[in-house]
C-alpha cells in the first residue's frame, strides 16, 4: 500500500462526498460549486491515470464553462429550491 | 413513496453492475485495436501523439460530426434567446486591481491558447482544448469591463471560414487521393514542427472554430442580463 | 477496483438527482454527474499497469510500455458534447422561468403556449 494507493483514496472520498453535498442542498449556488469541485477532482484523476489529454479538456471546458453557465442561468431566475 | 421505490431501483441497479464490474481484471493488456493504433501511429501518419492521430487522422469523420454538433448547440441557444430590443449590458464595472490585471494577463492567455493548438501533434493538447482556453480569456475581459464588445460579424466571418477549410481539405484527398480526409502532404520527420501531413491544418481550423462559437454563446447570454 | 466502486457511485448519486428531485436546475446538476461518472467508468477500463501516457517522447519507447489510447480520444468528444447538452437545457429553462414565473415540475402541467 504504497503512497499513490492512498492519495487516490482519500481524492475518491472528497469525490463522493461532493457529490452528495451537491445534490442535498437548498441554495443552488453551493450546489454549483459542489459540481465544480467534482470536476476538479476528477481532472486530477485522470492525470493519475497516465492521460493527460482528457485532464486537459475536463480542466478548460468542466471548470470555468459550464460553471459560469450556471451561474448566469440562477440569477436569471430563483436562487433557493422552493 | 417516491423516494423509496428511486433508491430500492438503484440500489438493484449498483448491486448487479458492480457484480459484473469485478469479473474485469484491472490493469491488464491492451485491446488489439489500441495494440494496431500504437504501433503504427509514426509510420504512417508522422504524428508523435497518438490520441491526435486517432482523433484526426484515423477517426477523422467523427471529429466532422463533432464540430457540427457543437455549431448546432450554438446556434440553437442563440435562436431560443434572442430578444429584438436587447441594449447593453447591465453589470457593474469590477474594482481597479481586477480591471488593471485583467487587461496584462490577456494577451498571454491567449498565446497559451495559441500555443495550445499549433501544437496539437507534439504535445498533449490540441483544438477543443486551444479554443476553450481563449473563449475563457475573452470572458475574463467581459466580467472586468462593462463596455468590452466583440465584433459580431468578423467573428461570425471567422467561424464560417474555419469550417469550410476542413471540409475543402477532406474534398482535397478525395480529388489528389483515395478517399475523403486522406493525407496527400509530405509526413516529414516526426518531432518537428512542420511534419504530420494535415494533422496541424485540420487542428489550426478545429481551434479558431471553437474559440469563436464559444464566444457567441457567453455573449448570447450575458446579453440576457437586465 | 477502485475507480470501478467510485465511477458507479457518482453514477447513482447523479441518477438519484435526475429521479426525485423537484427543481429543474437541480435535474441538470445531476444529468452533469452522471455525465463525470460515465467518463471516469471509460478511462479506468483503458488502464494497464505500469504503463505511460501514449506518446511517443523520447527515441526509446516501444508500444508494450503504454496505456491504450482509444477510450481516450472517445472520451475527448463525449466531454465537449456534454457541455453543448448543458447549454441547450439551460437556455430552455430561461425561457420556461419567463413563462410560467415557476421552477417546481408539478407545477408546470399545462402544454398548450
């Protein structure tokens, strides 16, 4: 169980708890940074994973674009769930 | 009610999935297919990188289907929200360290985007990624500044320009070669800059394509904002 | 194993958004991580061990040494059609908001314009 084995565990338990945190809150705003944060975990990932073509595209286009897309679209209508 | 039944599903649904999952060993060999691509990718096509030469040259018809999808999306959000009365926008100016900054880092970030795509074939990159760093670099300058404009139809003159020379360089392997997309230029030594055949030509144009829709679509919809 | 058990997972999380939730931006928030989920699944299939990243840097590599490259330039097209996806579904709920003044699905019964 070398060092890289437990720096991908820990990288999978911020993932998941991200996500959760995305889906199970009321202000839509910290729920968009929730998505983000999975996408930038998810860029290192990949890099780990020896491809570095795809943590480039996830890192330019699943950061700042769509983030900045959901953010235009909530203040563009409601910002709390109900 | 609901709630129950959607976790009682997906709960069925991980179960069995991961039950399959865990018969494929991790880590093992290679498909053959990736065996071939790996293996011939500098012979025949003169490109270091291999997911370039399979993106362009070997899959080159999906890439075209690709750049169409990406146009449509575009053009359809501006369709859906367009508004014949839409003036200026109506965001504030930011403060004096954001605006000073903004105006130096700009230039460069595009140079990075640039760079990015000229050389596709050489190192990981290539022209979704080049054009998604410039339309990022554009939307810096559109937060900072309230009167920043774009010129709407030397952009739209750029896009459509972009789009016609991958389409007139397929047309011309199917006339000087065999087939559609075919490399007809000399491959040249692999590791320069000029080498490849049409690999570099076909990305320069994929790049200037995606940073001009990318920038439409920000401004269709930071146009929206009363 | 392990990038297998995370992949499904956020798979799940985002499926159980897409099915229960009752705010449309937050069903377009789920349909983006099952999109995540189904990129990592992709890339973790194509992974040999000890291998590098496929190119050809340095005069002394030979093909065995190397991870496979076709999921990767599959997953290059799929990340820039799940953003164009995004796009477009959120330009409609813009203009659904302008309609019916509303975000809650139950709401929004009528089909007639």
């Amino acid at each position: 169980m070398n060092w890289l084995m437990i720096v991908v565990v820990i990288l999978s338990i911020v993932l998941i708890i991200a996500a959760v945190f995305a889906v199970y809150q009321k202000d839509l705003l910290l729920a968009v940074i929730g998505t983000s944060a999975v996408s930038v975990v998810l860029s290192v990932l990949f890099y780990i994973l020896q491809a570095p073509d795809v943590a480039l595209t996830e890192a330019a286009i699943g950061v700042a674009l769509t983030t900045i897309i959901f953010v235009i679209t909530i203040k563009k209508t409601r910002r709390f769930e109900e | 009610m609901r709630k129950v039944i959607a976790i009682l599903l997906l709960f069925i649904i991980g179960y069995y999935s991961l039950d399959v999952l865990f018969k494929i060993p991790f880590g093992e060999n290679a498909t053959g297919v990736g065996k071939h691509y790996l293996e011939s990718t500098v012979k025949e096509t003169g490109a270091v990188n291999s997911v370039t030469a399979i993106v362009v040259s070997y899959r080159g018809f999906d890439t075209l289907g690709e750049v169409t999808v990406l146009f449509l999306a575009a053009t359809g959000l501006g369709a859906i929200l367009y508004d014949k009365k839409a003036k200026k926008r109506a965001l504030q100016n930011a403060s004096l360290i954001v605006k000073t900054s903004s105006k130096i880092i700009y230039p460069l970030i595009a140079l990075l985007g640039a760079y990015v795509f000229v050389h596709g074939h050489l190192t990981p990159g290539g022209g979704f990624q080049g054009g998604a760093i410039i339309a990022t670099g554009v939307l810096l300058m559109f937060i900072s500044y309230r009167s920043f404009e774009t010129n709407h139809k030397a952009l739209s003159i750029i896009e459509s320009l972009a789009g016609m020379t991958f389409v007139t360089i397929g047309f011309a392997g199917l006339i000087y070669g065999t087939s559609f997309l075919q490399n007809i230029l000399p491959l040249g030594i692999p590791g320069e800059l000029f080498s490849a055949g049409i690999i570099p030509l076909i990305y320069v144009a994929v790049g200037f394509k995606v940073g001009a829709e990318l920038t439409t679509l920000l401004d269709n919809l930071l146009k929206t904002i009363k | 194993m392990i990038y297998y058990a995370t992949s499904i997972l956020l798979i799940l999380i985002g499926m159980y958004a897409v099915l229960v939730k009752k705010n449309l931006i937050k069903i377009v928030i789920g349909l983006s991580i099952v999109d995540n989920g189904i990129h990592l699944l992709l890339i973790a299939i194509g992974y040999v061990k000890d291998g590098t990243a496929p190119i050809f840097s340095k005069p002394g590599l030979t093909a065995n040494q190397m991870v496979d490259p076709v999921p990767q330039a599959l997953v290059l097209t799929a990340i820039v059609i799940g953003l164009a996806v995004t796009a477009v579904a959120l330009s409609l709920i813009i203009r659904l908001y302008d309609h019916h003044k509303t975000l809650n699905i139950n709401k929004i019964r009528k089909l007639k314009w």
